[in-house]
C-alpha cells in the first residue's frame, strides 16, 4: 500500500510539473515575432530562463527550431532536477508576470560554480581532502569552483558571500560536519532561484537536519567516490559545459 502511494505521488508531481512546462511553452509561443522570427532577438524568455538557472542552450540561426532544442532542455530539467524554489519562480513568472530574476553581470565570480562547506582545517582534519575533490569534480565538467576563502577581496566576508552566490552558475553544498554557514547558504541559494548540489559523508548523513534530509543527496564514502558522484550529479543536471 506505501508503495501504491508513493507512486500516486510520483506521478502526480510530475503531471504537475508537466502543467508548468506547458504553461511556460505557451507563454513563449504566445510571443511570435520573439518565438517564430526572432524580433527584436532570438534570445528571450526561453534562453533567459535556461541561464538563471545555470543550463546552457542552443544558439543557431533558426530560430523557432532553436527555441524548440531549448525548450527540450528546460522540460527535462523541469521534470528531473527542479527545486520546489525554480518551480515557484517558473510559475509566478507565468502567473503573474513576475520578472525572472536578474543575473548581475558585474559580479566577476559570474558563472563559477560557488562552493559551501566546513573551512577550518584546524578543526577538522579532511577539510582540504574534501575541497580538493570537489574542485576536481567541478573542473572534470568544464566548471570553476569558487572558494570564498580563499579568494582576496577588500569588503564584508558575509557581504562578498552574499554577492557571489548571487553571481554563481549553481552551488554545491557539502554538509559533512554539519556546518550552520553551509546551510545558510544552500538556503539563501535555493530562494535565489538557484540549483544547489546537496553533498554529504555516508557516516554523517544521519545528523543532516530533517527539514532538508528528504532533498536529493550525493552521498559519498571517499574521497574518490565524491569525484565520481559530484562529477556524475553535475552532468545528469545539464550543469557540465558542452
């Protein structure tokens, strides 16, 4: 009978997101010099949206098959790897004509890939075992981490955190140790719009906080089995560049 359940469940969360990407398609349809001939560019709301969250797209000279390529790409992240944040923004940008959040090209971190974890390795011995193999994941899929530690700037260290996850193509938060900072920022990244890549050591995962536990982990045995895993997750979620 659970397993009835869980699948009624399954399967009524993704006729709902299937109602958001349908929604989202007729909006970008409904635009016809924008969908159809590419006036007054070919990149609009569908490329716009696939860039907030981190997704690269087709550019070619077509432009309503280039639409249609890029709307593939954002159904399958719809369906697959969405956060309830990223659904809410797809549908007040439908609904109510929200605007979609606006990526600040200044920031010079724009598009690196902001990672959060425990930092202190006076405190914890594994601390530069697990920032090395994160950083070898991300760079394996053609990304750049992004460490605010060990990044010089002149300004607020909470002030500078808060511009870069802004400016960040996704994060990924590793939660062994259970830092309260990781949390704030996975947070904070989430509400932003963000896709945030949930990590965490198998014999920690027990004290993750409940109100996240049900989110999608990477969790990780070693070292090497957090390369592996991180670089798959990066992939699967069409965050690699091509």
């Amino acid at each position: 009978m659970k397993l009835e359940t869980a699948l009624e469940e399954l399967k009524d969360d993704l006729n709902n997101k299937m109602i958001i990407f349908n929604e989202f398609v007729k909006k970008a349809q409904s635009n016809r010099d924008y969908y159809i001939f590419g006036k007054p560019s070919s990149v609009g709301m569908i490329e716009d949206t696939l860039a907030i969250f981190g997704l690269d797209y087709e550019m070619t000279a077509f432009n309503q098959s280039m639409h249609e390529k890029n709307l593939k790409i954002l159904k399958e992240f719809i369906l697959n790897n969405a956060s309830e944040e990223q659904l809410e923004i797809l549908m007040d940008f439908i609904d109510k004509d929200k605007p979609l959040p606006v990526i600040d090209k200044r920031e010079k971190s724009s598009g690196n890939v902001f990672v959060s974890m425990v930092m202190n390795p006076n405190k914890y011995d594994d601390v530069e075992d697990i920032r090395a193999s994160i950083s070898k994941a991300i760079e394996s899929t053609g990304n750049t981490p992004y460490f605010i530690d060990k990044t010089a700037h002149n300004e607020n260290i909470f002030n500078t955190m808060l511009k870069e996850i802004k400016a960040c193509k996704f994060l990924v938060a590793d939660f062994t140790h259970q830092n309260e900072g990781v949390y704030f920022e996975a947070g904070y990244a989430r509400a932003l719009g963000k896709t945030v890549i949930h990590t965490c050591k198998k014999d920690d995962f027990d004290n993750i906080h409940f109100d996240i536990k049900q989110t999608q982990f990477v969790i990780w045995e070693n070292e090497k089995d957090l390369i592996t895993k991180l670089k798959n997750q990066i992939e699967c979620s069409n965050l690699n560049l091509k």
